[in-house]
C-alpha cells in the first residue's frame, strides 16, 4: 500500500508541475509553485489490482438408521463471483482519492448427489453433511457422523456424485430423550427422584450418571439453591434416587430465602453415558413439577 500512495504522489507532483509551466533555467518561487499547482485540474485516474471474493452455496443432507444404502435427491448450488475494482484521483488538496465499485463476475452452476453406506446406526443417531460449491470447487464436509467415512466422486460437467464407504464406528452424542421424569415426591425426611431409560437394552453393559440440582420455589423471589448430588448406575430401564436435604453438596454460602409458611421445592437435573456406546456429553433435562413439603 505504501509503494501505492509513493506512486500517486510522484504522479501528481509531475502533472502538476507540467501543468504550472515552471521554467527550471529561471529562480522559482516555490510558493508560486505550490499555488499553481493547487489550482491546476490535475486528475491522476490509476487502477488499483481487482479484489474478488465469491458466495458459497451449502445444502445440509441427515440420514437416519433407515437410510442406510440411500441414494439422495439431486440438489442444485450456485456461486457468484464479484470483483471490486478501483481507481485513484486527485481530490481537495491534491490528496488522493479512491474510488471502489463492485461488480459480478464468474457464475458457477452444479448438481450434487449423495449415495450413503450400507451401514447400521444405533436408533436415536443422526448423520449429516454438508455439500457446499464456492466457485468452481464443490466439497462434501461432516458435520456430525456414525463411522469415518471415505468419499468418492463421480459424475460428469455440472454434475458430482459422492459414494460414501463406511469404516469404523465412532461415538455419537447420547439422545436427549433416551432418559425421563418419572415421578419427584417427598416423605419421612427424604426426596425420592425417579427417571425412565428408553435405550436401556442398547446401552446394556454401561454406566449412566444422573445429577439432580434441588431448588426452592420461591414464588416472589428468584429461586434459592439448595444443593445438588450425582448418582451413577448400571444401565436399567429405571432409576430411584433417594436423598435427604444434608446429603447434597451445598453451595458455598447458603442465603436463607425468609419465606414462611409452605416450602415449594422441584430439581434441575440432566445426565450422561458413561462407556463407548455414546460420547459422555451432558444432556440438561427441563425441571421437575414443584412439590411441596
């Protein structure tokens, strides 16, 4: 940029000087110089290298358990190219202006196609992947996926086929509703929490986790955090969790709330897999109704 701005000022002083008709074989009066120069309608058109940039055109396709050999519809992208072009004058005070507009290039058109593995996915897993053509490039990326897959590509001009080959199979987020409420109640001193598993026969041979956050439901008031507790359990198609007030680790300072009268309480709960069936990220459940105690 700066071998730029040395260009348009070395042009200007010599256009100037052309202009203001200086006899170099006399004395001169530079500030008669500067005058005349100023003065002078001196424009300096110089264009500057184009900037291009180009859209990108994705279209997402999800596959299920039951997609397994499907060949996907044919979907059609397109990507424009735009280039920005701009030339250098002369403003006030001789100082350099440029001016930029932009304008389309190059269009790129294609039809892509998917044709997945025959492969098995667990019931509640989702594959997607994204096809996306910018320019004259068209590329297939995972976005979320059951197995490493290899691609390959086939086709003709304006048209890509990706063939997918299925190889080993990596783990998935677990599936936000494969664990439910059951029921939340209280008696003699404890809370009792049970919770439903869905994919109990598919996940048979691991572990769960399931943490339980108790609040009191403070009804003008933002709701006092009481404690909370994780218990982890074989995989089974329900789970009980009976806890009393003092078992949770309580929070560092412990405000009292200053309500009287009935004491309304419900959780916030979530839980993860534990084992290689699934990834061992945290599913966050909504609350439980209140009960009162």
């Amino acid at each position: 940029m700066k071998k730029i701005m040395l260009a348009v000022f070395a042009a200007t002083s010599l256009l100037a000087a052309a202009n203001a008709q200086v006899n170099f074989d006399q004395g001169v009066n530079v500030n008669d110089f500067i005058g005349q120069a100023v003065v002078s309608d001196v424009q300096v058109p110089m264009a500057l290298p184009g900037r291009t940039h180009t859209t990108r055109d994705c279209v997402r396709f999800t596959f299920g358990p039951e997609d397994s050999g499907a060949l996907t519809r044919k979907v059609y992208m397109r990507s424009q190219e735009y280039v920005t072009e701009c030339h250098t004058t002369v403003g006030p005070n001789n100082q350099p202006v440029q001016n930029c507009s932009e304008r389309p290039g190059m269009t790129w058109y294609e039809y892509g196609q998917i044709k997945m593995a025959e492969r098995a996915l667990l019931p509640w897993e989702k594959e997607s992947f994204d096809m996306c053509l910018q320019g004259p490039w068209l590329d297939l990326y995972v976005n979320a996926a059951g197995y490493r897959y290899t691609a390959k590509r086939s086709g003709g001009p304006g048209f890509t086929l990706f063939t997918l080959t299925s190889h080993e199979k990596t783990a998935m987020k677990a599936d936000e509703d494969g664990l439910n409420y059951a029921d939340f109640s209280y008696a003699d001193g404890k809370y009792t929490f049970k919770v439903t598993d869905k994919w109990a026969k598919e996940y048979a041979g691991e572990k769960v986790a399931i943490k339980v956050e108790l609040y009191k439901d403070n009804a003008l008031f933002f709701d006092t955090f009481k404690g909370e507790k994780e218990f982890t359990f074989d995989t089974a198609e329900g789970y009980t969790m009976v806890f009393a007030e003092d078992e949770l680790t309580k929070p560092e300072a412990d405000p009292a709330d200053g309500m009287r009268g009935s004491k309304k309480y419900f959780l916030k709960w979530g839980f993860k897999r534990v084992g290689t069936i699934s990834k061992d990220n945290f599913v966050k459940k909504d609350k439980t109704p209140v009960i009162t105690r």
